[in-house]
C-alpha cells in the first residue's frame, strides 16, 4: 500500500513538472535572451511619455489632475492656462 502510494505521489510530481517545463520554455535555452525593445532606441511615443511622466512628478500632480495633464501632454495640445 505504501508503495503505490509513493508510485502516485512521484507520477504527480513529475507530472506536475513536465507541464510546467512545457509552458514556460526557458530563454535562455533557446538563445534568445535580448529582446527587440531593449536593443531598439526609443519610439517618439516612449519619449513623449518619459518627458511627460517628468513634468507631472515635477509638478507633484496626483489622481484626476494628473490623468487630464497627461492625456493633454500626450496628445501634444497645449494646456490651457489655469483659472486663478
């Protein structure tokens, strides 16, 4: 009784680990371990987005002010002046 239960137990196991090895190829087994975004220079779309990721930290701009000021930057429109 002990025998087949450790006989299930160790068919599980490798079972377990078969299915794992088939879904998630290693990398670098395949020889491909650069990606294409990391050996490209950026886009002009990742650019804008750094640059304007900088001006709303530099700003301290949180929640929905932040959102309209990115989706303002982004979309390359000037922002209005503010109403004081």
């Amino acid at each position: 009784m002990k025998q087949s239960i450790i006989a299930v137990s160790l068919a599980l196991v490798a079972g377990a680990s078969f299915a794992r090895a088939a879904h998630a190829p290693d990398p670098a087994a395949s020889g491909v371990v650069a990606t294409a975004a990391a050996t490209e220079p950026g886009t002009p779309q990742r650019s804008k987005m750094k640059t304007c990721n900088a001006d709303a930290k530099a700003k301290d701009l949180h929640g929905p002010d932040r959102k309209a000021f990115m989706k303002q930057c982004l979309s390359g429109k000037a922002r209005p002046a503010a109403a004081s």
